[in-house]
C-alpha cells in the first residue's frame, strides 16, 4: 500500500482504498508546535506531512466533508461513527490503542 499527503489542500492521499464492508479506522493529527500532519490507518501511521500550515475557522467542527468557496463538497461516500476530538497531537502509542479498543 502506497501513502502520500499532498500539500495542495492538505488532503490525504491513498493509491488503495478502503474495502467495501470493512470497518477501516481513519485517524488524523495536527502538531501546531512542529508544523506535523498525520494520518493513521487501523492505528498503523500511513502519511506524514511536514511544513503544514493552521488556517482559521469560524464555522462548526464537520466531519465527512470538505469546503470549498463557502459550500459544502467533497462528502464522504459511506458512514462515519466512532467520532473524537482531542486538544492535542496524539502519539503513535495513543493512536494504536484507539484503535485496538475499537476492534
């Protein structure tokens, strides 16, 4: 499986997708102090991004879609659930424990 992150938007890109009818845990982290971005597949890290920059946001916290000129797009084709937020970066430790208790 090839990862990579394209900075073009910051989005995460896979070469594999993920398998219909299979749970698959997708986990993202963002280290404001090291200009990091993560991206943990089934608690494994799958990309790195470095140089990633915070933006402002005035709107609700969503999940399952982007923004794009003020509209909604880019939604996701499938179900999400099991949703958290955290205040902070998790480690590579935490992220693999999350997603053991979800197994």
């Amino acid at each position: 499986m090839s990862t990579s992150m394209s900075p073009s938007g910051y989005r995460p890109s896979r070469t594999s997708g993920a398998t219909a009818g299979t749970w698959t845990q997708l986990l993202g982290t963002y280290d404001a102090t090291t200009r990091t971005a993560k991206l943990y597949v089934n608690g494994t890290l799958a990309a790195t991004l470095t140089g990633a920059t915070s933006w402002s946001s005035s709107g609700a916290f969503t999940v399952g879609r982007g923004q794009y000129n003020g509209a909604a797009t880019d939604f996701v084709p499938g179900a999400v659930s099991h949703v958290q937020a955290w205040n902070h970066a998790l480690t590579p430790e935490e992220a693999d424990a999350l997603n053991r208790q979800l197994l």
